[in-house]
C-alpha cells in the first residue's frame, strides 16, 4: 500500500514539474512575443521619422522618383539653401509661429486660469448650466465654424495678418479650463477663507495663493497647447497668402507644393528642424506630461 501511495506521489509531483516547465515555457514566449510586438510597432513608429532624416540629404529626383532609404548621393546643401534662399523667408515664417505662441500661451493661460478658479471655488449662479454651455462649444467642429469665422476676419480686414490666429487664443482655451477645475476643486477652500479674514479679494486670492499651487497643472496644459500651436497647419494656411505672413508649417507646405519636388528635400529639412522643438519639450518635460495623467484621473 505504502509502495503504490509513493508511485502515485512521484507520478503527481513528474506531473506538476511537467506543468510547471510548460507554464515557464509559457511565459517566456508570451514575453518573446510581447517585445517582439513593442519592437515592430517601435519601428513602425520610427520609420516615417528616419526616412524624412535621410530624404532631406536627398537630390529631388532621388526623393520623389525612387524610393531609397539611404542616399545614394548625399546632398548636405538643403539645409543651407533653406536659411540662405531668399524665396522662403524661414526665419520670418519661425518668428510668426513664435509671435502667435508667446501671445497666445501668455494671455490665453492667464485667461483660462481666471475662468478655471470662478467655476471651481467662487458662488456663482447657474455656473453648472455655463460651464456645460461652454464645455459643448467642444462637440462642434472646426469645420463647421471655418466659413463664418473667415468672413467675419475678412469684413473686419484681418485676413492675411496673424491676428485670426491669436485673438481666438486671447479667450482662453475650454479643454484647458475644465482641466484646471478638476484640478482647482482639490485644493482646500481653507486657504482662501483665510486670505478673505485678512482682506483679500478674490483676484488676490487667484493671483498670490491659487496661481502659485497650480503651476504643474498649467505647465503639462500649456506644453500640449504649444505642442498644437506649432503643428498647426490647417487654420494658418486658410487665412495667410503672402510669404512674409506665413507660419512655420504652412511655409513648409509651400516648399513642398507643384509637381516637379524640386524643393522637396529642402521642405524636409525644414520638417526636420521644425521637429527638433517638439522632441526636446517631450524628452525635457516628461515628467509634466505623466503628472497630468495622474492629476486628470485623481482630481475631481
């Protein structure tokens, strides 16, 4: 009795060493796989960057007419034909991207903080009727508010100037605005109630206690915003014609225009050094860019 009870033990632990060898062979190709996956999709990712890096050293024959990875002849005169060249003013078209960032950013954030802290900590009337009022403005697309837009800068004289591009940012930006409520309503009223004992107004109140705890909430919101204001291409090439008006990616797109792709290399070139802000604001602010994930989904 006691032989076949050990028989039937060792039987069972053979079995368990057998499961446990196919569960371990298990796991270590599901991880096999799972980078394998991360890696084609890193790559994927990738590509499309690499090949504009490559293209720009390309000749325009080379970039539109055969598809090559690596230049067969390396052209280093694109990039300095793009500073040089006198039929595209890139430094100009840089200075309006930086004019509309700075001017927008600045007053827009100011603006949107305002708001944010009168719906989250001041008694207003009916404020959840106007917050839903405003935060809807978001479900219409920009389509369908392109063509009253345009005429109404074309009556007031403003087409083929910057001013359509910024003073729409002047009244702040609503995904910004619902972002920073969420994050203001966790903040303790406690502070404000204290500052109103002493004679603060609700201005002071916003600008020496509020604006100072919400810093990290603005920065991850303005890094987004800034990120959308330079790649912008669609609202700056409706409303700029002339050259010496046009934004950074809507100057690129002309060199990029007409069938020959002379330009093309140059246009990529521009690309390349029109992509270099975005990677150092995403490799230096990291940290802001985890931290909104993690404050948009506590807050509340």
């Amino acid at each position: 009795m006691e032989k076949e009870t050990n028989i039937m033990q060792s039987e069972l632990s053979i079995q368990n060493d057998k499961r446990e060898t196919a569960f371990k062979i298990l796991r270590i190709c599901l991880r096999v796989f799972t980078y394998a996956v991360i890696v084609f999709g890193a790559a994927l990712l990738v590509f499309p960057f690499l090949w504009m890096v490559l293209s720009s050293f390309k000749t325009g024959d080379e970039a539109t007419l055969r598809f090559t990875f690596f230049p067969e002849v390396w052209v280093f005169g694109n990039y300095a034909e793009l500073f040089t060249g006198t039929d595209f003013p890139i430094f100009k078209a840089l200075g309006n991207t930086v004019l509309i960032e700075v001017s927008v950013i600045v007053i827009g954030t100011f603006v949107s903080a305002m708001a944010a802290f009168s719906f989250a900590k001041l008694k207003l009337q009916h404020k959840t009727f106007w917050l839903l009022f405003l935060m809807s403005g978001m479900m219409v697309p920009y389509a369908a508010l392109m063509l009253p837009q345009y005429r109404a800068f074309d009556a007031m004289k403003m087409t083929d100037t910057l001013w359509p591009l910024i003073l729409p940012g002047f009244f702040g930006n609503v995904s910004m605005i619902f972002f920073l409520i969420q994050y203001m309503r966790g903040i303790p009223n406690a502070y404000f109630e204290a500052a109103r004992i002493d004679g603060a107004n609700h201005f002071t109140c916003f600008l020496t206690i509020m604006f100072p705890l919400i810093k990290t909430a603005i920065a991850a919101q303005v890094i987004f915003w800034f990120v959308g204001i330079w790649n912008d291409y669609f609202a700056p090439s409706l409303y700029l014609t002339s050259r010496d008006q046009m934004t950074l990616q809507v100057l690129l797109g002309q060199l990029n225009a007409g069938t020959s792709g002379k330009y093309l290399p140059m246009a990529l070139a521009g690309a390349v050094l029109s992509s270099i802000p975005m990677l150092v604001i995403y490799i230096s602010c990291q940290k802001f860019f985890i931290e909104s994930l993690a404050i948009s989904g506590v807050k509340g």
